[in-house]
C-alpha cells in the first residue's frame, strides 16, 4: 500500500476552465470552483496548472498558491475586455486551434519526461471540444496511453451542444452529484461521481459578536434569508407564498432577500405585496455587520426586505448562521453549494431534493421536496416550535460540511478514483503494478 501511494504522488494535474480566479473571469461559480481545486491539489503536493481565460491585462502564467496560472487567448480577450464571454465564440475558436498543442507540448510531455502522469481536468461544455482534439494530440506524440483525460459536468449548461459520443470515447466523464450522474446517462454516458467542496476557510466561524448583532436587530421577528439569483428554479415564489402562509399563522418570520437585476424579481416582489405583505429595498452600500444590522433595524415593519445593494462575501457567513433558516429550496440543483457553505458557518439550512448528495433532512439540514408552500412553511415553523432541533441541525451541519472540504475531496474522492477512471481510457497508471 505505501509503494501505490507513493506512486500516486507521481501525477500532475492541469485543470481546464473557461472561467478562473481573475475578476476579469468569474461569471458563476466555476472559477471560484477550480480556484479552490487547483488550490487543494497543489497543497496535496501535486504540480498543478490552471489554464484559464484570464485578464489580458495580466501575465501570461504566473504562480499563486502552489499553482501555476495559466491564461489563455490574452490575444482574443485584449479585443473583448468586458469579461469572459465577452467575445465568447472568437474565444472558443482560438481555443480550438491553439490550447491542445499547448497543453501537449508544454505540459503533458515535460511531466511525462520528469516520471509523472499528466492528468488533465475539463470543466464544463466549452471545454468538450478540447478534450477530442488533446487526444488526438497525444496519440501523435505517442502519449496518450500515458495521460488520463477527464471531462466534469457541473451544470447542464450547454449539453445540446456536446458531441457525446466522441466526448465519452476521448476521455472519462464525472459529476458533482448522483442527481447529474442520471442526467448524464439519459446522454448516453456513465460518470462518475466526485462532489465539490468548500475551502478549509468556510469552516472558520463567524464573528459571535456580528452573529449576534443582526439577531439583536432582527428582535422578536427573526429572519430567514434567501440568496439567489431571481429565476423560477431557485423556487422564490415557494418562498414568498410560505412567508405568506407563515404570516397568516402568526409565526413571527421575515424575509432578507437578496436576488439580481432580473425582471422576474420585480414580478416576484409585486406578487408578494398581492399576499399582504410588506416589502421593502435596502439600497444602501453595506459593507459590514453593522451595516445591515442599520438596514434591519430601520425596515422593522417589512415582511420582506430586498437588500439590492452589493453584499460581501465575508459577510455572508454571518448572515447564514444569524439566519433562523437559509432558504437554498431549488427546484433545480446540480450540488447546493449554497447549503453546504451555510452548513459550515452553523446556519440551518433549507435545500430542495435534487442534487444535494450530503442532506439529511431534520439530521444536518431541512429538505422541501415539493414546491408547496404549506411545506415549506411548516418546515420553518418547525424550527420556531422545536428550539433542540435546530441546534442539533446547526451542529451536525458543521461536522457534515467538514467532509465536504477541498482537501477531504481531492484525498478522498477524486485522487481514489483515477485509477478507475484511467482503466477506463486503457491508460497505463501508476498505482498499478507494472508488468
């Protein structure tokens, strides 16, 4: 066993990704995604290269943290400054006649050359189309029996422009949940299952002084907060209809709401006044506990408070363990990072059904199957009515999200499973004993 783990020590990794950890970079949550992973992998002791769509107005490659950033079509990118998918077709087509041949020749060979196995890491639909011309690439340098070549899917993004076929027989697939891994297969295509992670860092606890700011200022009526883009598969209008329900029965609950510039915000909040209730916005900049404790404070007669103003991401621990409830109750979730990152700063979390692998309902969390308001709000009453319940939640939350960090997932999910994944692609592998 120490011989194969030593030679699983003989790996570098390149993780592939339209998004990175520039601001220039981030859309979503795929470039904080591989941030972090490329991050855990590094600190695992494994060479390992980002290569991303970057800033054009950074270095080409630079080192931060153990990993060596790699930005690509700076070129393309000097023409489109406004942010990643500015100029996204342009981007994807430079991509195609230029990212193989340098990831062959200027990582893959020299890591093979120093006794190590290349092992590259496609994220998401833009980068499908790599992986077929990479292993093409690799066979005409005699090395792609050699290299393991992995595609993840962690939305649906794009799916209908995927070649399948060729995706599956160029490299082997996985995903962050078994809710995408069904998904997948309906595609013809069997993944397998590595879940995401959070940073050691989300596991710090917040400020109790902060925590208990905003509880002070929330008063009798504490809150529950939802965070989230405005759109029908993040299930706002359960939500809205449950603080409606919750209202009638006199459970003393509001609502912090913090969504985006869509429109469908706007119908959602007219909807809720229809139900009785009071809104109102919070434009003012926040920039700390306090801050929003000023913003509870002065809207004390709002059911609903829509903070449309910038929120910090520092600040968001906070406000997850201050909430009564985290309402992550998506209709649609490929993982819950959102449930999982208040898990680990003490907060109660209220997921939906689908891709949170890690919920155990009234153990670590609070699962709303349906989109019915009546069980939503039952399931915040419940809170409100059982005080030992949620502090139970809140602590098993906290030592479920610490088998969910980067760390524990690159040591005990992704690593174990290469060699799977490289006999899938006939791959030669170094944890295997050679002939």
């Amino acid at each position: 066993m120490g011989g194969g783990m030593s030679q699983m020590r003989e790996l570098a990794f390149a993780v592939v990704s339209m998004e990175g950890p520039d601001e220039y970079s981030q859309a979503g949550g795929l470039g904080v995604r591989v941030a972090h992973l490329s991050a855990a992998l590094a600190a695992a002791g494994y060479p390992t290269w980002l290569y991303f769509v970057g800033d054009p107005g950074r270095p080409a490659t630079e080192a931060r943290d153990g990993v060596t950033l790699r930005r690509v079509a700076q070129e393309v990118s000097r023409r489109h400054p406004r942010g990643v998918y500015d100029g996204e077709e342009l981007k994807a087509a430079h991509l195609a006649a230029t990212f193989p041949s340098e990831l062959v020749l200027n990582f893959a060979l020299p890591q093979l050359r120093q006794g190590r196995t290349p092992v590259v890491l496609f994220e998401e639909w833009h980068t499908a189309p790599l992986v077929r011309r990479v292993s093409d690439f690799l066979w005409q340098e005699g090395a792609r029996d050699r290299s393991l070549l992995v595609w993840n899917a962690n939305n649906q993004f794009g799916f209908e422009a995927i070649d399948w076929a060729a995706l599956a027989y160029t490299s082997s697939v996985t995903t962050v949940s078994r809710y995408m891994r069904v998904l997948l297969q309906a595609r013809g295509v069997d993944p397998l299952v590595i879940p995401n992670g959070i940073p050691l860092s989300a596991l710090r606890r917040p400020s109790a002084t902060s925590v208990q700011r905003l509880r002070r200022a929330a008063g009798e009526r504490q809150f529950v907060l939802k965070i989230g883009r405005f759109h029908p598969d993040k299930r706002w209008a359960q939500a809205i209809s449950a603080l409606g329900e919750l209202r009638r029965r006199g459970v003393p609950v509001r609502m912090l709401a913090r969504g985006g510039g869509e429109s469908y915000g706007r119908e959602l909040l007219r909807s809720a006044e229809g139900l009785g209730l009071r809104v109102a916005s919070w434009r003012a900049p926040v920039h700390s506990a306090s801050d929003l404790a000023e913003a509870i404070e002065a809207s004390s007669e709002a059911d609903i408070l829509e903070l449309a103003t910038f929120l910090p991401e520092a600040l968001l621990p906070v406000l997850y363990a201050a909430a009564q409830a985290v309402l992550a109750n998506s209709g649609f979730e490929p993982f819950g990072l959102v449930g999982l990152e208040t898990m680990a700063a003490g907060g109660v979390a209220v997921v939906g059904a689908t891709g949170e692998d890690y919920a155990r309902h009234r153990h670590n969390c609070l699962v709303a199957q349906t989109d019915e308001a009546f069980e939503l709000a039952g399931i915040v009453e419940s809170l409100v009515a059982e005080p030992a319940l949620e502090g139970a939640i809140r602590r098993a939350g906290r030592a479920t999200a610490r088998t969910y960090t980067w760390p524990e997932v690159v040591s005990g999910d992704l690593v174990p499973r290469l060699p799977l994944l490289a006999a899938r692609q006939m791959v030669r592998w170094p944890a295997l004993p050679q002939g």
